[in-house]
C-alpha cells in the first residue's frame, strides 16, 4: 500500500490523519515541522505528501517549492491544509502544491482525495 508522509506541527491533526489513513491501509510517516518533513521526503520518497501551509519554521509553502526543485522528487502529488485556502482552487497560495484542502476538513473527502491522486500517479 502506498507510503504517505503527513507534516503538520499540531499532534492532535497528525493523530487524526494517521489513525485515518492507516484504517485505509496506508503507511504512515510524520513530521512535525517543514524541515523534517522535507528531509523525510528526500529520505523516505513518500508516494504522496500531505502538509499544512502555516508552520513555523521551513512552511508548507516552501517545503512544497523546495520538493519540486528536486528532480527526483519533483512528481510527488502533494495536497496543502490551510486555513487561509479555498478548496482546491488554492487562491491566495502561490505554490504548485497537486490540491488545497480548506481546514476544517472532512476526513472522507481528504481519503477521496489521496485516493484520486495515487491513481493520476499511476
């Protein structure tokens, strides 16, 4: 099953997203900030990352522009949580993250979501 890396640096949303993803079968990484996040994408080659847009530190911002830097990670589908986002169309963000998701959020529709883009990965 497909490896999923979540960075995001409120325990209580990676708790959250993990318990999730893995009752769906996923493999879980997580980090709590954007540096470690980003050294966990070069490292664990996640096959998709999820990662929230305000963290202190390296943000989601740029770790997403630092990963499509890369050219051996520059592919990973990559989906941004914010706050300060509207849904998919990621208005206001100017990083080519794959898809917005606007927090709150429910978990079925981010599951949907991953789902598609591991199959457009495919």
């Amino acid at each position: 099953m497909a490896k999923i890396l979540i960075i995001e640096d409120q325990k209580d949303i990676i708790k959250l997203i993990s318990a999730r993803l893995k009752a769906n079968g996923y493999t879980v990484v997580a980090a709590q900030d954007g540096q470690m996040g980003f050294d966990l994408i070069a490292k664990e080659k996640p096959d998709l990352v999820i990662t929230d847009m305000a963290m202190p530190g390296l943000n989601g911002n740029l770790v997403v522009r630092k990963v499509r830097e890369m050219e051996e990670i520059k592919n990973i589908p990559i989906i941004m949580l914010s706050a300060f986002v509207h849904d998919k169309t990621g208005e206001g963000v100017e990083v080519p993250a794959d898809f917005y998701i606007k927090k709150p959020f429910e978990a079925p529709f981010l599951l949907e979501k991953i789902k598609e883009l591991l199959e457009k990965k495919e």
